[in-house]
C-alpha cells in the first residue's frame, strides 16, 4: 500500500511540474506516455508523419491543460480523451476538404476481433490505416473505441445512416485490402 501511495504522490508531483511548465517533467511525462498515444494517433492516420504531427499536437493540449486535471481521475486514460479528441478534430478538418456523399447502407454485426493472434492483428492495424479517412475514423470510433452510430454522428457531425454506411465500406474494403494481401 505504500508503494501505491508513493505512485500517486510521484505523479501528482510530475503533474504539478509539468503545470509549472518545468521542461523535466513535461519530458517525462511525454517519454512515459508516448508509445500509448502514439499508436492511438496511427490509427486514426494514413501514415507514420501524421501520427507523429498529430502526437505533438495531442501533446501540446495534454501540457496546455494539464491544469484542468483533477485528482483521482486516471491521468492515462484522461490523456488518451484528448489524443482521442485530437484526432477527431483532424479528421473533421480532413473530412472538410475531402466531403463526399454517402449511400444508405445497412448494419452488419460487429467483428470479434480478441480472437485473432497478433501476427493477424498487426496485419489489420497496416491494413485500416490504408482506408480512405471517413471510413477509418468511424470503424476506429466504433469497432476499437466502442462508440455507438448515435454518438458517432454527433462526434463527426455526420447522419447516423452515414456512419453505419461507411462502417460497412470499411469492412468490405479491409477485407480486400487483407484478401490482396494474404493472395501476394
């Protein structure tokens, strides 16, 4: 038990040095932190210099409101939200400039990923970072990060019909891309 305490209280240290803008522990904080936000930003990205533009990005609001932080909330999984949100402005700024009208389409169930072995997974990773950006963020939004169609379209301001079509074009076309793949 004093160990966990002596966790929290080396933290809630770290966190009030980073508020004091200290480089040492804005460092450390980063250091500690980055693989995790990293790969959150990859998959919310067609490549590795987006992910690391949108990383330093995440970064710079994670130590700009570092302040806002409240205690005993966890500090991973509140700096994972603004990653998290941080890729979802991106991809409305993307989605702005690469609008397209969408067809209807119908819901098809959701895929059991856990099953898969991690050869398997880290294939589906480099396949759903080669979809088109629309059909990534909502399967992202979705299958990974448990969003509902409902709270999708609110998130990406987009019809609720919308993201279940582009959920099903996202499916149909990882399936081609890991199809091609496992042909070659």
């Amino acid at each position: 038990m004093g160990i966990t305490i002596g966790v929290v209280s080396s933290e809630l240290e770290l966190i009030q040095a980073c508020i004091r803008k200290e480089s040492w522990a804005m460092q450390k904080l980063y250091e500690e932190n980055y693989g995790i936000m990293y790969a959150i930003c990859l998959r919310y990205t067609s490549s590795k210099d987006e992910a690391i533009d949108l990383l330093h990005d995440s970064f710079l609001k994670i130590f700009n409101k570092i302040h806002t932080y409240e205690a005993g909330t966890l500090l991973n999984a509140w700096m994972k939200r603004i990653t998290v949100n941080s890729c979802i402005d991106h991809f409305r700024k993307e989605s702005k400039r690469y609008h397209s009208d969408l067809e209807e389409a119908r819901t098809m169930a959701q895929s059991d990923m856990s099953a898969l072995d991690q050869m398997r997974l880290d294939e589906i990773m480099k396949a759903i970072q080669q979809l088109p950006n629309a059909y990534r963020a909502v399967f992202n939004l979705h299958i990974i990060d448990g969003y509902s169609h409902k709270e999708i379209s609110e998130i990406l301001h987009i019809n609720e019909s919308t993201s279940r079509s582009n959920l099903v074009k996202a499916r149909q076309k990882l399936k081609e891309i890991l199809r091609i793949e496992n042909e070659g």
